[in-house]
C-alpha cells in the first residue's frame, strides 16, 4: 500500500505553472531528503497530452530540470480522494476545487497568486519560476510543520 503525501499543484492548462511547481516540488524533497512524496499536476481545463509550454522547458532547463516529457492532465480525471493536499495557483482555482468537493482542509494557498505566464517570454516565465520556488518552500514547510 502506497503511505506517501500525495500532492496535486493545480493551474488552469497544466503546461506552464503546474508542471514547473510539480517538478520544484519534486526536486525541493529530494534536495532536503523528505520521503514519501507523491507529486503531480493537473489543469482546471487542461487538453489531455499537450506538452508544456516551450518557455517553462527553457526556465526549467536552467535549474538542471528537465520537464520535456511533461504531458497535460485535466484535473476531472486526476482527482482522486487520496489525495492529501490541492494547491491552486489562484483563487478561482481554488473556487473550482471547492465547486468539485475538495474539502477546504485539503486546499493548501500560496501566500500570493501565482500568475499566468501562458503565451509571455522567456523572462516572464523565469519570473514565474522564482515565485514559484519561494512559495513552494513555504507549502512544504507548512506540510512538514
């Protein structure tokens, strides 16, 4: 039986935010050691199979991170009542999370919205990623108390 902390980072098309908190999450555990994390994305209106975006390749790529291989699932079929804790990248997010019976409990925010950076450069993902990497930071220490 799988005992893990499952995790679901949300966001709206699950090729930009989602996937690149998904994978700082992934490696911010493994970096500290944590054990028994399962990590994954979903998108609130994601078209099953693309692939993320370009520029969220090219941000990621320069932390030594690879999320080529990333393909976009729809929140609808990935939601699964195991799972331990939701963290939408904004409040309407978080709205449709309620809207599909996630128990407020199990919606954990970031301290500020995570914006879009679908269709920008280069430097609007990048700024995305650090917001990001700060807001996760604090998502896994309010998780490991």
């Amino acid at each position: 039986m799988d005992n893990s902390m499952k995790i679901l980072f949300v966001c709206t098309g699950n090729t930009c935010r989602s996937p690149m908190a998904e994978a700082i999450a992934k490696k911010l555990v493994k970096d500290q050691s944590l054990l028994d994390y399962s990590i994954e994305s979903a998108g609130v209106a994601a078209f099953e199979g693309q692939p993320a975006a370009r520029n969220a390749i090219e941000a990621m790529k320069e932390l030594g991170i690879d999320i080529s291989g990333h393909t976009a699932k729809c929140m609808v079929d990935t939601v699964t009542v195991d799972t331990d804790y939701f963290v939408p990248m904004t409040a309407e997010q978080k709205l449709v999370l309620l809207s599909l019976g996630i128990a407020e409990e199990k919606i954990l925010d970031f301290d500020r919205p995570i914006p879009d950076p679908y269709g920008g450069s280069r430097e609007t993902y990048r700024a995305c990623r650090d917001i990001l990497m700060e807001e996760i930071k604090k998502i896994v220490d309010k998780i490991e108390g």
